[in-house]
C-alpha cells in the first residue's frame, strides 16, 4: 500500500498518550491535510510529530487481461460509505469504463471489474430486486446469453424470487425466460427460453390404456414450465378425491374431457353410469354399449332419477358388504373380495337439478303448470339422490363427474355441494373472473390461461385450468380423438357390458316422486325425505296436492316411455 507521512511540530508540552493532545493536533491539520492520519512516532528530543495515513486508492494488481483488479481504501472507510466510494472511484478517469463490483471497507479493498452494458443492466435490477447494493451481486454472463447471479446472504427465495422472475420476463430477457435457483448457494440463473404452449392437437394416448388403474385417470396434459423437458400429464387421483365437477361454458369442450375421463375409467375395469338431459345424449352414445345394468340415464329426466336412485342403492348394498368385513372402505376390502368401483358422470347438471319457475297468474290445475310441478319434483328428487350419493357413499366404491356450464347457487351446483368436490376444473381458454372464482375453492392459487395461448386459437382449443386434489393447479390442455375411436380403442382392452342399459319402466314408475303411477303401490321410504332447498326457488307442491290433469300428464308420459321400451324389445328380438 501506499503511505503518505507528515511531520509536525505540535508544540511544548505535547503528550501523545494524552487524547485532547492528540485531537488537537489533528483538528490543526485537517483543513490543509485532509483527515485519515494516525501517529506513526514522537520524538520528544526534537519535538517532531510524525503522522502516517495510507494512500486514497492505490492499483494494487491487475488480472484476467485487465478486466478486473483491486484497489485499497482510506484508512476508517466504513460499510456506510459505500455509494460515495463507487461514485469516486468510477468517475475517475484512471478507472474508466469500470464499475465497483465488490466493496470490502473492513479490508480497506474494493474490485473493479468492466462489465458489458447488459451485465451492468441485470446487475442493477437484480440488486433493485432484492433490496441490495449493486456491488453485493455478482453477474457472469452466460454462453446462452443469460446470466449467473451470486445474491448476498440476505436473498430469501420466498422474498425476492417473484421479483427476480419479473427481471427474467421483463427487464433482462422476454416472456419464456426463466430462472433456476440455489437458495443455499445464494445463486440464481437467468435462463434464455420460449414460451411454454401447446400443440394444436394432444392425441388421446391409446397405447396406454392397458396400463391404466382406477385410482388415476388421465384427461390431458399439463402446460409445461419454462426450461422443462415435457409437459406433464394431466389427471384425476381418485385416491384422493373420488368427486369431481367440471365448469365451462357451451363450445369449450367440455364434453371431449369428460369422454376423455370415461376412456380412461372404463379401460381401467371401472363400472359407469352416465346421467344426462336427453338432448346431450348424442355425446355419450359411443359409451353406452358399456355402461352398467340400469346405468344409461339419459331419456327423460324420470330416467336419469331412476339411474340415480339405482346407484344409491347399490351403495347401500356395498355397506353391508363394508360392515360384514368390518371394512371401513371399499379401497381396504382385500383385492380378491373387492366389488368393482363405480363412476356416475353427471352431465348437464343445471339441466337436471334447478327448478322451473311457476308462470304468475295461470291456474294450478292448467296443464302447463302441472307439468312444471311434476318436473320440479323430479329435479328436487334427482339433486337430493346425487347429494346423497356424494355424501354417503364413498366408502362404498362412488365416484361422481359432474358437468355444468356455470357452477354456482343458481345452478344446481352450490357452496355445500362444491365443499364435498375435491377436483375441480373449469374449461375454456377465456375464463371470466366470475367463472373462476365460481368454480374453484381458492381461486388466487389457480394459474390462469396465459394470454399468448388464449390468442392462439390451436393451442387453445381443450384448454383450461384445474384445482386437483393432491396436486398443483394447472393449466392444462384435454386429450382429442374421435368418439368412434374412443369406442373402438376400449373394445381392444375390454368387452362391452352386454345388460339391459336403460332403466325399465317398472323401475322408473318405481321412483316416480309425483306418486301417480300407481305401478308402486308400497313406495320406498326414501320418498319422504326431506330435501335440500339450496339453488332452488319456492317449494313444489307434494303429492296431496297434485290434480288430476297432473295425473294425465304423468300417465301419458309413463305410456310413451313403456311403447318406447316394447319398441326397443321387439327390435332387439328381430335381430
């Protein structure tokens, strides 16, 4: 180091182990001298006082080609100074085009190093980033055109990370840029990438049914993270939730990601009931050659009632079983004992459940209001069996996919009933704030459909978002084939069911909630349960109060549906 010295005459009577002394002097030759000095030796013969200071900055070593080198501070230079000391040392004409990159004033060192304006750009927001001064972040710039960050022990991950992300995407590089971290180390990486998207078509992956369980059914994939290998398959645990509910409006594919879910379920060995309002039949019709006995729902709503009412009591059964093995679920039953697990796919929920309003001013008896009213009580019967299904019966093997455009209150899906649904998916590319915070239990976790995808009407064809059970929200993009494909793919792996799939007439008149169809005379008790009120209006006239033009209306109804079963019958025998 460089010691500069100065030799004073502090006068007769000057002790230097007296401190007032030795501060007096100081206070002498600061205006001339500058401060920073420190007695180096005092010789009383003489009287001379000689003080020593290191030099302001002294180049030390240079290394790397130049590039980078050391210099020593004044003596007493402290962390504090840090700001002025970079502003001095890089308007020095000696340390042109070089910027103070370490600052070490307990060692009286400081590094200059020449960085490239890109470095010296991501130097300045990262430190911004984490609430650093630039010279505590070390930058390299990476062959890729990234960058390598040392942060300083003060970096948190759970602190300073989404800020960091915001530097990649925004300030340093583009959308598609990431970062890699090593929270022990202190170090992040500043990585060049694209935007993660998704081909127009994700093929449904048929040479994997034979692997396929019930416990997890795969509907697609997941939008892959910057920097990843491959996008990650997308799917229902049903180990952790056996219920699921997906939201969409008309047009956003709902229907191919339920046919997807059925692939998957039916492969697996499952059993399938499928229950629909008879104008969405058409979607599933490839699926019902393999439905179980009684499990096609989807003629009339009396149909979808009577398929429901079915399966409860197969749950039912199921418990008996549960108890006479002293089981507490299906899943403990041992493999060789156990009853094949059932999925229930609920389409068109609000079609199904919410209630008709009675039109003001027209009489009771008017054929028209009867109608509503019977079919009001249907609804009511048929949301209080799906409730039930869902809240009893999961220990007995019950899986339950439901479907509805809008999933709130008003139809047919509300708090309680969305409570009991672990997995939870809203399809479409496009999604209103409304529509997500409808459909899922903790919206703000749920990514959204990044808008590069949205505008791309390929990749955001089958898109949406999911709040799974057991897993991370997502956004994910559904498996396409055709539905003649599905049908002819299951047929490799297993045989349609070859039952009766419709419920007879006998069993729809069996759970006729109006009561007039006197096909039942001892109705189950089930009829007097009392139901829930919740996305429905005013309460349904019951039983007593039905005319008799709500009689005729019900018979012919029950008329037509029996001429259509004979009709069937006969055809079946004709072949």
């Amino acid at each position: 180091m460089a010691i500069a010295r100065l030799t004073v005459s502090p006068g007769d009577g000057f002790d230097p182990d007296v401190q007032k002394h030795v501060d007096l002097v100081m206070r002498k030759i600061e205006p001339e001298h500058g401060d920073g000095w420190s007695i180096q030796s005092y010789d009383p013969n003489s009287g001379k006082l000689t003080l020593a200071r290191q030099g302001a900055v002294t180049q030390v070593s240079r290394a790397d080609g130049g590039d980078e080198y050391t210099v020593t501070l004044e003596r007493g230079t402290k962390p504090s100074d840090g700001d002025q000391v970079a502003a001095r040392l890089e308007s020095d004409p000696r340390h042109d085009g070089y910027v103070m990159t370490r600052f070490e004033p307990y060692l009286a060192e400081a590094t200059l190093a020449r960085l490239s304006t890109d470095a010296r750009r991501c130097r300045g927001a990262v430190a911004n980033a984490v609430r650093a001064k630039p010279w505590d972040v070390q930058v390299q710039e990476r062959p890729d055109g990234g960058f390598d960050v040392e942060l300083p022990p003060t970096y948190q991950p759970s602190k300073h990370n989404n800020a960091l992300e915001e530097v990649a995407t925004t300030i340093v590089g583009r959308p598609g840029w990431y970062l890699t971290t090593d929270p022990r180390a202190h170090r992040v990486s500043i990585i060049p990438g694209e935007l993660p998207t998704f081909p127009a078509t994700v093929t449904y992956p048929f040479d994997q049914l034979r692997s396929l369980t019930t416990d997890f059914t795969p509907f697609g994939v997941g939008l892959g993270k910057p920097g990843a290998a491959a996008a990650t398959l997308a799917g229902i645990d049903w180990k952790a939730s056996q219920f699921a509910l997906i939201g969409g409006l008309p047009g956003g594919g709902k229907s191919v990601l339920i046919n997807d879910i059925i692939e998957g379920w039916l492969a697996a060995g499952g059993e399938l009931a499928i229950v629909t309002i008879p104008d969405k039949k058409s979607d599933f019709a490839w699926a019902k050659p393999f439905v179980r006995r009684n499990g096609w729902g989807c003629e009339s709503e009396l149909a979808a009632l009577a398929t429901l009412e079915m399966i409860y009591e197969e749950g039912k059964r199921r418990s008996k079983i549960n108890e006479s093995l002293h089981a507490e679920g299906w899943r403990s039953i041992p493999t060789d004992q156990r009853y094949t697990p059932i999925l229930v796919v609920v389409d068109e929920v609000s079609g199904l459940l919410v209630t008709d309003k009675l039109p003001a001013g027209v009489p009771k008896d008017s054929p028209i209001v009867q109608r509503k009213i019977m079919s009001n009580l249907v609804k009511v019967s048929t949301e209080d069996c799906l409730r039930r299904i869902i809240a009893e019966q999961r220990a007995a093997g019950m899986h339950v996919l439901a479907a509805s455009q809008v999933t709130n209150n008003n139809t047919g899906v509300g708090p309680s009933l969305k409570a009991l649904i672990g997995n939870l998916m809203l399809q479409g590319a496009r999604q209103t704030k409304t529509q997500r915070s409808q459909a899922f239990a903790a919206e703000d976790r749920v990514p959204t459909v990044p808008a590069h995808i949205a505008d791309d009407a390929d990749a955001a064809r089958g898109v949406g978002t999911a709040e799974l059970a057991g897993r991370e929200p997502i956004v994910y993009k559904g498996f396409f084939a055709p539905t003649a494909n599905l049908a002819d793919a299951l047929r490799t792996v297993r045989e349609p069911t070859d039952v009766d799939p419709e419920p007879s007439a006998a069993d729809i008149a069996r759970f006729d909630p109006t009561g007039e169809t006197g096909l039942d005379e001892e109705r189950p008790p089930t009829r007097s349960r009392s139901r829930s009120t919740e996305g429905f209006g005013s309460s349904t006239p019951t039983h007593s109060e039905l005319s008799g033009a709500a009689r005729a209306a019900h018979d012919a109804a029950l008329e037509q549906a029996q001429a259509e079963r004979a009709r069937r019958n006969a055809a079946a025998a004709a072949h």
